[in-house]
C-alpha cells in the first residue's frame, strides 16, 4: 500500500481528525481498503449536449477500473462544455471561450476541496481539452489527459462529409447553389457517431497536443470515440496515474518549454487549429513560463507542414487513426530533427523512448509526410503582426493557393452584421471583411466565425476575399481569415479605427498584416473613437471581460504560476 503520509487525501482520510470524512466515503460503499488507497479524481466533461462528449461516461468506468486494478480509489465528477458547432453562429459562442477558464476553475476546486491525489481529465469538445490540461498544470498532481476520440465520417453522395460541409452548404444554399432538401439531406448524415470533429480542426489538434507535450498516453488520441479499444486506452490511462503517484511525476516535471515547443511544432505541420495559439500560452501561463503568440507564430514559421489532414488537407483523423495515428506524426519531426526527444511523458520514459519502435512507411500512405520532402516548408498555421496587429495575430494557410491580399476594407461591429451581410451577398470581390469587438474583452469571450467563413466559401468567394477580426476562427475555417488581432478594438486597437474603403494589405508568407493609413490620420481617429460596450452588465461573461487578457497571452483570466505561492500539491 502507498504511503499517504504527505499525499493531500491524508487530510480526509488519516487519523481519528478524519473520521467525519471517512463516514462520507462508507456511506458511498468503500470499504476500509479502499479509503486507505489513494484517491484519484476521474473528471469527465459528460454531457448530453453534443456527440463530442457523449461516449465520455463509458470511457471513464474503464479509466476507474484501471485505477482500481492499480490500488487506487477513483472518485468521479464531471464539469461542462460548451460545445462549438451548437453555439457557433449565434450569441452562445461569446461563452465557448468562457467554458475553458470554467473548466479548469472547476476540476481545480473539486479536486482542492475534496483532496485527491492524482487526476485523470476525459475530454471531447474543443475547450474542455486545454481546460482541462490547464487544471493538470495548475494543481500540479500526478494527472494523465485522455481525448474522448473523434467522430466517424459521415456519407454523402458517395464522399465523406464532416460538420465543415454542413457549415459550408448553408452559403451554397443562400447562393442557390443546392436546394433545401439538399441541405436536410447533408445534415442527417454528416454526423453518424460519437465524438469529436474529424479533422483537424480544434478538439483534433489539442488532442495532438497532448500527447506532443508528454500528458497523454502515445496512440490514446487516434482512436475514433465509437471503438471499443478506446476503452483499453481509458483503463490504461488510469492504470498509469498510480504509476505516477507512486513515482510523484508531476505535470510540470513533463511541461517545459521544450516540450511547449514540440507541441507548437505538432499543430503547424499538421495544419491544426488557429486556436492553439491561444491554448499553448494558456498552458504556459499556468507553470509560469513566457511563451506567448509571437513565440508560439516563431515555432510555427520554422516548422514544415507535413500532414494532409483537413480542412487544408484531404484526410481526416480516422484515416490518420489507420496508419498509427499521432505516434507517426510525431516520429516524422523525431527524425528530421524537429522534436527534443529528451521530454519527459507520462509513461516515465522521453517522448524519444516511446517512440523508438514506430516505424513509418512514406511509400505505402498520402497522410504523413518526411521533413525532408514536406507539403510545404513553412507550417500550416502562421503568425502576423504590423501596424493593424502591434500585439499579433494568426491565420491557417494550410491548403491555401495564395499568401498575400490587398483590398479595401467592409467594416462591421460584431458577427451578426458580418454574416448578415454575407449571406445576402452584400460584399465585393477584393474585400477585407473586418469583424471587431469580438475579442476576449469586447465580446466578450472572443466568438469563431466559421458561420461567417463558412458562408463565404459556399458561395464561391473563399479565395476572393479576406476576413479580419479581433475574435477567433474555428479549427475548421479555412481561407484567408486572419484571427486574435491584438489589441483587440475594446481596449482601442488599431482594427477598432479602420473605416470602409481603406487599403489593407497582407502577407502571410512575410508574416505583415498592415493598414495603409497616414500616422496623423490615424491619430486623429483615435481622438473621437468611442468604443463600443458590450451588453453584458453582470454574470459570468461580465466577469471574464473584467479579468481576461490579451489574446497574445493566451486570453487567460488569472496571473498564473508567476504569482503562486504554492501549488496544490503542496499541501
């Protein structure tokens, strides 16, 4: 048996102190064994909102009987979502943002008030998976991260579909383009299963993520969620925690800023989710470590771009899955001298250990490419900054025919005037659609747009204009839509002084995002700008626009492990 003696759960179950607390735990059915183990916090994100997370539940009885089968006493609870498609489009995206800050808050309350030893988080939809993670890094116990999977691909006249072309279908039905049983028809099958979006989109990419940084098993994230062998990955992620009490591995022993860096270099060859260059400086930002958009973009430039997955690409993550998953991604930037195969994992062995018998076959599949002959030698995901974005900004210029732009300027105040607009066709080729005070404060909660983005390439016009805005874009757009511009217009950002009809120039192969406007004239606008209050006077999202930040540090709504005295763990 392991000693609890400076295990936070002596607290609750040590000692004639602890007898109120153990008559809690018998009046739940354990037994004297059990309650003399160490206790491991099983947090699923469960829920009935979406497919993302629906098969968490069963995945978490597994993960438990892992624990158990290892001498520990799993103690499940759940925290919320907010799932992305169901709120895209609409004012239920503003709290997307909100949920990860939640999330982490939540698992980081339950496990400090109950004690636990050890975490094992379960996640499927896009902001419950860096939620999560944050809480792991936060807290500072023994914890593995284990993704839910992703969704099969749906069938639609003979090709695979997935939610993108829902989303994509809606502006070829506002361009007359399919009719209206079309559309009916498309949506009752693009999703068939349980899980996470299929390709790389946000949940996709930090699920790579996780298991680039050293937090998940390798292989556990390849796995679409219907398979039953994801259930083995579950028993064996909570079969490895107690190997991590046992040894007192910790998070921060795996994240460093070597293995940030893996991570980055993870989404930029994959062509992955804007959204990770805000999740990775939320991820440093809890272990105290400068690692903000401008380094994150950095990493992002020097990386090949080497998987066709979608919505650049052409393939999704089941097909991914049948190679070898990430495991194969990660043994291609091993070999051309793109990871630091030193990083600790959760395993107890270097990231360059666990992958010492991957093999891979460049001949034999179209997915997985060698650094030395990549799509392209630039990542999929790169960094802007100039004039318009002082503080940064991103774009997915994976699959992307051409890097630069130049046009003038359709400015609107929120999404709802920009999708408006689009979807009755009131825009030009050559525009540069500008959406502000959609940041993490002006929002608040810093909204996607793939609704927007979406409708745009239904109708034909995704390499015909550009998008701009101070709010986010989904792992699922794609086209010249460039996201996080910061500063944000709230806090008087530049993008909060373009007006119509003013030249904006891009260039993401040089990383230059510029508004061609006169010094003075722009001084002169800053004088009479009044910037537009969002209508949120109390509740959670007034409280996150009071705390977060500025997107170039990851949006965060706390200082961080800077300013921590203590971890959780210490206690």
């Amino acid at each position: 048996m392991i000693d609890k003696s400076k295990l936070p759960s002596r607290h609750v179950s040590e000692g004639p102190k602890s007898s109120p607390h153990r008559s809690y735990y018998y009046a739940m059915g354990l037994t004297e064994e059990e309650i003399g183990q160490p206790f491991v916090g099983v947090a699923t994100c469960w829920n009935e909102s979406a497919p993302c997370n629906i098969s968490l539940s069963r995945q978490a009885q597994a993960t438990k009987n892992g624990v158990k089968k290892n001498k520990g006493t799993p103690r499940e609870f759940t925290t919320i979502t907010v799932t992305d498609g169901i709120a895209m489009g609409h004012e239920g995206m503003k709290s997307s943002l909100v949920s990860r800050e939640i999330i982490a808050d939540s698992v980081e309350v339950a496990i400090r008030g109950h004690c636990y030893d050890g975490l094992v988080g379960i996640a499927g939809c896009d902001k419950s998976l860096p939620g999560l993670m944050m809480a792991m890094l936060r807290l500072n116990v023994p914890s593995v991260f284990l993704y839910g999977g992703s969704i099969l691909p749906g069938k639609y006249k003979n090709k695979e579909v997935t939610i993108q072309d829902v989303f994509e279908a809606v502006g070829e039905y506002d361009a007359k383009k399919i009719s209206e049983k079309e559309l009916c028809d498309l949506e009752k099958v693009a999703c068939p299963s349980a899980g996470s979006c299929g390709g790389q989109f946000t949940a996709n990419t930090m699920a790579c993520v996780a298991e680039a940084i050293g937090l998940a098993l390798p292989g556990s994230s390849s796995t679409p969620a219907p398979y039953e062998s994801r259930d083995e990955f579950a028993f064996d992620s909570g079969f490895s925690v107690m190997e991590l009490i046992k040894k007192q591995i910790k998070p921060r022993d795996i994240v460093t800023r070597d293995s940030l860096i893996n991570a980055a270099r993870v989404v930029a060859c994959s062509g992955g989710s804007t959204n990770a260059a805000l999740h990775l400086p939320a991820l440093a930002n809890e272990i105290g470590i400068k690692f903000d958009m401008f380094d994150v973009a950095k990493i992002f430039k020097e990386t090949p771009y080497i998987v066709d997955l979608k919505p650049g690409g052409k393939f999704l993550a089941k097909d991914l899955y049948e190679i070898g998953g990430v495991p194969i991604i990660l043994k291609s930037l091993l070999d051309g001298g793109f990871l630091n195969g030193d990083c600790l994992t959760v395993t107890g062995k270097t990231l360059e250990e666990n992958l010492k018998n991957v093999e891979i076959n460049f001949q034999s599949q179209e997915i997985v490419y060698s650094t030395k002959n990549p799509i392209s030698h630039t990542g999929g995901v790169v960094g802007l900054s100039g004039n318009l974005a002082p503080d940064g900004s991103i774009v997915k210029v994976a699959g992307m025919k051409s890097l630069k732009f130049k046009g003038h300027a359709r400015c609107f105040d929120c999404e709802e005037d920009a999708f408006e607009a689009v979807s009755k066709g009131n825009y030009s080729e050559g525009d540069v659609i500008v959406i502000r005070y959609e940041g993490p404060k002006g929002g608040p909660g810093m909204r996607e747009m793939l609704a927007t983005t979406a409708a745009i390439y239904g109708q034909g016009m995704g390499d015909k204009v550009a998008l701009i805005t101070d709010g986010r874009f989904s792992g699922a757009t794609r086209g010249l839509c460039i996201g996080h511009i910061s500063p944000e217009a709230a806090v008087r950002g530049p993008i909060a002084l373009v007006q119509d009809g003013d030249i904006i120039e891009i260039d993401a192969d040089k990383g230059l995002i510029n508004l061609n406007v006169d010094k003075n004239e722009l001084e002169k606008r800053n004088k009479k700008l009044k910037v537009k209050e969002n209508d949120f006077g109390s509740g959670a999202l007034w409280k996150f626009s009071q705390s977060v930040g500025s997107a170039r540090y990851g949006a965060v709504t706390h200082p961080g492990a800077l300013k921590e005295k203590k971890t959780y763990s210490d206690i």
